[in-house]
C-alpha cells in the first residue's frame, strides 16, 4: 500500500533564508505523524508545503495521489482530499458555527442546503458540540473553537488531516478537549500529520514521531523513540523543550 | 487653445485666495466652537451633554446649503443687512464646523485611556489641569491627522458660499463662465485650483495617520 | 428688532415640500444603489485588479474626493450638453452623486478589504472554495459588514448633499425651498421647515440602513456587535 503523504528531499527557502534543506519522510494510510521540533525548525513550513501553501525550490511531495512539486497541481482536488486546522482556529467571525461548517460542503461540493445542514450536525456531534450550532465564534471557548475548525474540515470527508500546534494557543484544561477529538478521529482510521508541542500525546497516539531539526529531518520512528533519543539535539530538545 | 485670458485667471486665482481665508475663518471659528462643544459631550452634567448631542445631530442633519440659507437670511432679518456675503459664510461654515469636529475631537478625548483621567484625578489635579496637562497632549497626536482630513472638507465646502454670492472660487468661476461661456474648461481650471490645494492636505493627512500607526504598535 | 415669525404659508406649501422630500429620497436612494455597486467594484479592483486599473481606481478616487461636490455636478452637467446630450437635471445629478458616492464608498470598502487577515482566506482555500467564492465569502461579505456603520454616515452625508443637485435646478427639496421663499418672501421660516424635514430625513435614512443591516448582517442581529 502507498504512503498517504511522501516527502522526499524537499528543499524550501524564504528569500535567502533556507528553512527546509532536504526533508524526507512518510505517512502510511491509517498513521497517525507527529512532528516534533525546536521553534523555527520548520515544521510550520513543512506542513504548509504538504497542503500546497508555499511552493517548493526542489524535491517531491505526493499527497494522496497528488504530485505537489508538479506545476500543473489542480490545488482544489487537492484540497478536497486534505484537511487543515491551524493553531488560530481562523473560523469566520460573521458566520455561525453551522454556517462556518456547511459553507464548504455547499460552495464545492454543491450539497443541497439541508444536506449540508445534515453533515454540519454529524460532525458537530462527532466532536461533541451539537448543542452550538447557532452560535458565532466569538462567542466559545477556544478549546471549542478549535473544535469546530476540525468539525469544519471533517464535513469535507478528507483523506488525510493536517494539524498545526492545535492546542498551543489553548488553557491545559481546554487542550485536553480538543486532543480527545484528534485521539477519537486517529482511531477511527484517519490519516493525520501532526504539528504538536505535546509529547505525551505524540508518544500516546502518534505510530510515527519525526523530529526535525534546522530545517532537516534528525530523527524518526515509532513514539517509543521519544523514551530512548538516540541523537543528541533530540535528546537536548526533549530535556528542555518542554 | 486656452479660453481664459489673463484678467480671467488671474479672477480665478483672487477667488482662490478667498477660499483659502474662508477656509481658515472656518476652521478657526469651528474649532473653538467645535472644542467646546467636545467637552460639552464629554461633560459631567447630562443637560450639558445632552445640549451638546442635539447641537450635533441638529447641524449634522441638515444640509451646509441650508445652513448657509438660514444664517444669510436671519442675519438680513435680524437687521444686518448690509454686512458683507462673508459674515454669513464664515458663520455658517464655522457652525457647521463645529459640529464635525466636536465629533472628531470627543472621539479623539474618550481614546485617552480611562486610566489616565482617573491617575491626573489621584494627583489632585483639578479639572483644568487635568484637560490641558494630561488628557490634551495625549488626544492631539490622536486628533491631528483626522482634523487635517476635515479640512479638506472645509474646503471643499466653502465652495458653497457661492450660493449666497460671496466670491470665492466656485463663484469667481460662475462669474467668468457667465462672461465667456466656456464652462467645462473653466471649471476643469476651477477644480485644479481645489485639487491643488485639498491633495497635498489629504497625503499629509494620510501620512500622519501612518505615522501614528507605526507609533503605537 | 421686531421679526415675527410666519409658518401660515405651509398651509398652500406643504404640498410641496413633500414632492421635494420625495425626490429627495429617491435620488438618494438611486444614487445609494449605483453608488454602492461602483463603490465596491472599484474598492475589488484596487485591491486586487491589474497595475493599469489600480492606478485608474486610485486617481478617480483622488481626484473625486479633492474636490467641491459642486465643481464636480457643474462638470458634468456641462459635460453632458456638450456632448450633446439632452438629459434631465435628475439625471445628471444621479450621475454625478453617484461618482461622487462611488469614490467614498471605495476608500471605506478598501479599508475593509484591507482588514480582513491572510489566514481568513488561507482557510477557504484549504476547504477547498474556489478565488471567487472565498473572495466572495470571506472576504468580501464580512469586510462590507465591518465598514457599514462608515458607510452609514457617508450615505447619510450623500443624502445631505443630494441639496447641492438644487444648483443644476433638480427640484428636489432645497430647490423647492428656495422657490417657495421667493414666492412668498418667508425665507427664514422656509429654511427652517427645510432643515427640520432634511433633520428627519437623515434620520430615515440612518434606520433604513439599519433595518437593512439588521436584515443582511444576521450576525450583527444577533450580538449586536460589529465583527
Ligand atoms: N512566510 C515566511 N517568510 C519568511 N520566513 C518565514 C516564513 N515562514 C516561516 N519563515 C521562517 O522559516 C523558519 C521556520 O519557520 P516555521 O514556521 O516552519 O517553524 P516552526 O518549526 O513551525 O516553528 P514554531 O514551533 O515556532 O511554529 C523560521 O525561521 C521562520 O522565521
Ligand atoms: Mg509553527
């Protein structure tokens, strides 16, 4: 079975600035990819690339089929495979939560009004805010925020999810909400990369930990590599990082 | 092909001049005006507010046109009829002043934060110093690129004076349109004057605005 | 002094004034239409439109609001005679309210196009929502709902200076006014009645456009806040 997300040797600069020199790593159908790492190691970035935000100097990314380095990409069938849940939730203040959620759904997918209604609730009920439809960003925590941004990329079925430091902006009472729901959505089978400053998370639900490090992956294998670092700045980074 | 002669222009340019000073008249006249009636807003005393509210929302709902009508006519009738077009303007025009900067300046006041009033308050200082040695300083550099966009406004406003037959620029351009009618070359030279002199104003007022922007990030 | 006032003529006149009124409204109201759509394209094209069109949109814009309304209507009120075309005073002075508008309408709709955050329609993209519809969406609709008590002012300010049109002899209210004082030489107690009528008429025009937003803005309906 092919990987999900490929990476291989992807090169990246801003300007003069090379922040990906040589990435190169695998998400399996089904796995659950934590990405670990200093600020500034280019996570962000190697993330922002799988979904086609930055444009790539050299290398190749394949996701679900899609070959990102390939000019002629078609972004949009892309997009419909591929979820994305940044830190900043960034829901749309002057719509409600139902309409945050049904506003993809009916634009690309053309689901008819109440068909999309339909899977608003379903996903709203999956990650356990059924009761707050009605409501406007504005008005939830940030830990339910967050939710409904997943809420909001689940509606369109994707293949793979990404999740960019979801719970760093979030109280750790309201961190533990929000990882439940990417725990239960990694059970039920979704391929996902994940961006996280949790460490017990990633050892606890991720199959694959990659650590990177000044732009390059250091070090990658299953969550038990966290228990026993064999490099040193990983080892450094798990000693003080948190 | 120019269809002013130099008597003709140099018309124009007098009625520019007359802008410029009913502009300032304007302006300084609204601004004393427009300060009191700011502070009347932000006053201690409901009536006053209240006073100081139904001044704006009279003199914001109507239009400069009528309030130059009204004050034209009602100066004639209060038995001045022989004073100059330029007393009607100027008081119109600083009425109508007024009331817009007195909207600008309470904003500009109420952005002082609450902090501020209440620390110059624990000071001791009384209610004079506290206005003009705290709260003042800090409310102009708020207030600075707004007031300079307002006169703009006036500007362009004094260009109204002309219905009461003050001769200012628009009025200087009736004029010699009525001598030679050319009206679109006439008032294409009229508008450059006006540009010419709300333009820079705007970009100063623009960059100011800017300035304040990267200050207070 | 011993002036007396007179309202008695509003017995005959009043008719009148309302005709006035009613024009008034109406082509403020045209004008509002026009002038928002103008507005708004431009406010899109300056944001986002070729280099060419940008400066066009800019200059227009410059050019608009640095000088007199009144220089502006006699311009194009002239403009059309000279091009030989025969239009109505109300025509030209819906053309020219809706340049004007227009010009006012794009800085505050920029202003808004301009505060809505990258990540906004990073969000849309990733959902997948094509350049139209995440402009539309997300950029566009919740820019317009944050600017529109801005824009609520100037539209009422564009109603106010509908008095200038008076000037290429539209007969809308002042105009009216100015007829009727000159026919029965009460010209304080007419400026008087026109003032209050126009007082009530920009109050018409604020709750029309909040009724409007109550209508369109669910959001704002609902807190009562702006976003
Ligand atoms: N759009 C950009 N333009 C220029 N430089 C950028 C841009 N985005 C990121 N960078 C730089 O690239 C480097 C890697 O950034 P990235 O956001 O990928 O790091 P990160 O590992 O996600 O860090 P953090 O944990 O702080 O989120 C940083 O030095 C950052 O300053
Ligand atoms: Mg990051």
């Amino acid at each position: 079975m092919s990987a999900v997300v490929s990476l291989r040797d992807v090169h990246k600069s801003f300007g003069a600035v090379e922040v990906l020199k040589g990435v190169t790593f695998d998400v399996g159908p089904g796995e659950v990819t934590a990405v670990i790492g200093a600020s500034g190691s280019g996570k962000s970035t190697a993330l922002r690339c799988v979904n086609a935000l930055e444009t790539i100097n050299s290398g190749e990314i394949t996701v679900c089929g899609h070959k990102i380095h390939d000019p002629a990409l078609d972004r949009r069938a892309l997009r419909r495979d591929v979820g994305i849940v940044f830190q900043s939730y960034n829901l749309f203040p002057h719509l409600t939560v139902e309409q945050n959620i049904m506003l993809a759904p009916r634009s690309v997918k053309k689901l008819s009004k109440s068909d999309a209604r339909a899977l608003a609730h379903e996903v709203l009920e999956k990650v356990g805010l059924a009761d707050k439809a009605e409501s406007y960003p504005e008005q939830l925590s940030g830990g339910q925020a967050q939710r409904v941004a997943i809420a909001r990329s689940l509606a369109m079925k994707p293949k793979l999810m990404l999740f960019d430091e979801v719970t760093s902006a979030l109280d750790p009472q309201l961190t533990g909400e929000v990882l439940r729901v990417m725990e239960d959505l990694a059970r039920g089978g979704m391929s996902m990369v994940l961006v996280t400053h949790e460490m017990a998370f990633a050892r606890r639900v991720a199959n694959k930990v990659v650590f990177m490090h000044k732009g390059k992956v250091q070090e990658e294998g299953p969550g038990a590599m966290l228990e026993n670092p064999q490099s040193q700045e990983l080892r450094a980074f798990l000693s003080n990082g948190l | 092909m120019m269809p002013l002669n130099l008597a003709q222009f140099e018309y124009l340019a007098h009625g520019a001049l007359w802008t410029v000073g009913l502009s300032l008249i304007a302006f300084v006249g609204g601004s004393v005006l427009g300060f009191i009636v700011a502070l009347g807003r932000i006053s201690t005393n409901r009536l006053i507010r209240l006073a100081a509210a139904t001044w704006i929302q009279i003199i914001q709902g109507t239009p400069l046109l009528v309030l130059l009508f009204l004050l034209y006519f009602g100066i004639a009738i209060l038995g001045f009829d022989k004073l100059p077009a330029i007393i009607s303007a100027g008081a119109a025009l600083t009425v109508y002043s007024s009331a817009f900067l007195a909207e600008i300046w309470r904003g500009c006041l109420q952005s002082v934060p609450k902090t501020q009033w209440e620390a110059a308050d624990c000071l001791g200082l009384n209610r004079f110093q506290r206005m003009f040695q705290v709260i003042l300083p800090q409310a102009l550099k708020i207030a600075t690129p707004p007031t300079v966009g307002f006169l703009v406004q006036i500007i362009k406003n004094t260009s109204l004076a002309s219905v009461i037959g003050f001769i200012e620029l628009a009025q200087a351009g009736k004029v010699v349109n009525n001598a030679i009618f050319e009206p679109l070359p006439i008032f294409l030279i009229v508008a450059c004057f006006y540009f010419a002199m709300c333009f820079p104003l705007s970009m100063w007022s623009r960059s100011l605005e800017r300035k304040l922007h990267v200050g207070s990030r | 002094m011993s002036y007396t006032f007179d309202f008695s003529f509003l017995w005959t006149y009043w008719p009148q004034f309302l005709a006035g009124a009613w024009l008034t409204l109406q082509l403020s109201a045209i004008s509002t239409v026009f002038g928002c759509i103008l507005g708004t394209l431009c406010a899109i094209g300056r944001a986002d439109g070729p280099r060419w069109l940008k400066w066009v949109i800019a200059s227009y814009v410059e050019i608009i609001r640095n000088t007199p309304f009144l220089i502006q209507i006699f311009l194009i009120y002239f403009g059309f005679a000279m091009a030989g075309l025969k239009v109505s005073a109300n025509f030209a002075a819906v053309a020219a309210l809706v340049i004007n508008i227009g010009a006012y309408t794009c800085e505050i709709v920029r202003a808004g196009l301009q505060s809505i955050h990258r990540s906004q329609v990073e969000a849309a993209t990733c959902l997948g929502l094509s350049q139209v519809q995440t402009y539309w969406h997300v950029i566009v609709r919740p820019a317009i709902e944050r600017v529109y008590p801005a824009l609520t002012s100037q539209y009422v300010l564009l109603m106010l200076a509908s008095s200038i049109t008076s000037q290429i002899s539209a007969e809308e209210l002042t105009a009216i006014a100015n007829r009727i004082q000159s026919e029965t030489f009460r010209a304080l107690e007419t400026y008087i009645v026109a003032g209050v009528i126009y007082i009530l008429l920009s109050f018409i025009v604020r709750a029309a456009f909040f009724l409007f937003g109550q209508l369109i803005f669910p959001r704002r309906r609902k807190l009562g806040t702006t976003i």
